[in-house]
C-alpha cells in the first residue's frame, strides 16, 4: 500500500498535548535556526490548548505516528490559520493536506466570512497553490533583520522633534489611546486589508491586547517600546512596540505614525530609539517583518540598515468576493 492511502488527517481535539510535543521541539529548532526566535513560549501555550481538547484544527498520522499538525482560531465572523508543520522526515504533501482540510471545514463553516492566514516560518510560494485555488489572495511580506553591533558607528540622528510633540516610553495608560492611533493610521491601507483588526478601534485594541498582554509574539518590552504624544492634548501621534523574541533579539510588532504627522522623520525617530534601547541592553538583533507592497516602509527599513532575511506569505478569503 502507498504512503498515502496510510496517511491519515484526524481532528487534533482527539490528540493530547504530549502527543503532540515532538513536533512541537522540532518547530521550536526550526524557528530559532530560521528567524532567531525562541518560539518554547508559543509551544508551551499552544501545548496548554491542546490539552484542553478545544482547538480546532487536524493531524497528520501515518501508521500510528504523527507527522504534522495544523491549527485555527476563530474570532467573531473570521477563522485565523495559525500554524501548519510537519516533521522534516515526512513526505512534503503531509502540510498540503492539512491545509486542504483545513481550508475547506473554514470555508463550509456557517457564520464564517473571512480567512486570513500569515505562515510567518514558510518560505514565499511554498502552499501558494493550495491557497489561490480555494480563493485566496495572497501578499509576500518580508522578515528583516538589523545587526545592533553595526549601530555602535551609525548613532541615530539627535535633531529636535516637531514642536507640540514628545517622547517617551510605552506606559500602560497608552493602551487605549494606540487603539485609536492604530485604526486612524491603518484606514485605507493595505495592511488592514490583510489583517482586518487594523479596520476598527475594537479590533486594533484587540490585537494590542496579543502583544502586550498576552505572549503570543514574543514577551513584550515596554523598556525599547515608544509612544509620541501631542502636547496639546496627549493623544498619541506614533507609536513602536517592541517584544523579545530570545534573549538577545528584540521584534517590533508594531510601528505607526498618525496621517497628520508622516513626512517628518518620526518613524525614523522610533526605530532608532529602540535599536539603541536594545543595543544598549546587550541585544544582537532586531527584526520585524512588513508587506512588500508597502515600498514607503520598506525603503525607510533598509535606510536604517535592516536587510531581508526570509520572505512568506499573507493569504486571505472572504465569502463577500464571491456576491461581488
């Protein structure tokens, strides 16, 4: 009999964490050889999950041993792909029919619209094909890396700030206040079309709520984190977040500037601030990772001396493209 008429894909609610936990100390490996990031805390959390039998998601098994896994979560009208992996032994399909399961519960399940999925660890192109066929539009983001020992002799440029505009470090009572910043700043752009948080105050305020209080991407680092307030009536005009991803590396998860305020170095500002903040620290690294598409960005990343290191892809769905 073939290899695939052995292999199996099973509902991941049936398998128990340790089941699952030699797959996971593989893909743990493989982020830190890749990206650098110490991904034990993602595992740890996921292991937590799965244990409690209600992620939904499913499990490749050929002749009793498991090979790969794939997992969602579903948010309000959306479903989010958060992960698929296979072990490197295994046949290069094991992740392609995880993903067409996947895909095809999400988009037969009543009462979701949207899909969105950002597989962070593999390469651009890779499940490319599964996706476009099941309708999904797809956007190439690139992983970029800065070496904070090459800031030593490229010290950031000290000029004064706009007149009514401050600096300073990320304090809890900032929460709120970026929620807003992030929706008004992200209204049109093509990032909220790829994560639609980005669209709604409630939204943006709930993916802040996953990187600041919550360790899903790192564990946050309020010390390289920075928010710039307009005095007049101190709401935030840009804010950069910034989390540890190992001890050494530091990942902005976020960096955005108010429309009224771009074209005025304050993005360049931020992220100065912080490579510094971390070098000063003993931090390598700093990384983050931006839509290609997004050229403004993207210039502005490698004027400060970050390069690509690794590129993957965005895809979305949803069910109104097919009524359009």
């Amino acid at each position: 009999m073939s290899s695939a008429l052995q292999l199996e894909i099973l509902d991941l609610r049936h398998f128990s964490a340790s089941s699952l936990r030699p797959v996971l100390e593989e893909e743990s490996r493989l982020w830190s050889e890749r990206l650098r990031w110490d991904y034990r805390s993602s595992a740890d959390l996921l292991l937590q999950y799965l244990d409690s039998r209600v992620l939904p998601g499913y499990v490749a098994v050929e002749n009793g041993r498991i090979l790969g896994y794939a997992f969602c979560v579903y948010e309000d009208h959306k479903a989010i792909i958060g992960d698929v992996f296979s072990l490197s032994g295994a046949s290069s399909e094991v992740e392609g029919h995880l993903l067409r399961h996947l895909v095809e519960l999400l988009q037969h399940s009543p009462g979701i619209d949207r899909v969105e999925c950002q597989l962070l660890l593999h390469p651009h192109g890779l499940h490319a094909d599964i996706f476009r066929q099941s309708g999904f539009k797809l956007y190439r983001r690139l992983f970029m890396e800065l070496d904070l020992s090459q800031l030593e002799e490229m010290p950031p440029s000290r000029s004064p700030l706009p007149q009514g505009i401050s600096l300073s470090t990320w304090r809890e009572n900032d929460f709120h206040p970026a929620g807003y910043l992030i929706a008004d700043a992200y209204d049109g752009h093509l990032d909220s079309f790829i994560n639609d948080q980005y669209r709604s105050v409630g939204g943006s305020l709930r993916f802040l709520h996953n990187i600041v209080r919550f360790p899903g991407c790192g564990l946050f680092d309020p010390p390289s984190s920075r928010a710039l307030t307009r005095t007049v009536d101190g709401s935030l005009a840009g804010v950069l977040l910034c989390s540890r991803v190992r001890d050494d590396v530091g990942h902005v998860t976020q960096v955005c500037v108010a429309k009224k305020q771009r074209r005025l170095g304050l993005g360049l500002r931020l992220i100065e601030e912080c490579a510094q903040n971390l070098r000063g620290r003993g931090f390598r690294g700093l990384t983050l990772t931006v839509t290609e598409e997004n050229e403004n960005a993207v210039e502005l990343y490698r004027r400060v001396g970050f390069v690509e290191k690794h590129s993957f892809d965005a895809m979305v769905w949803d069910r109104a493209w097919r009524n359009m």
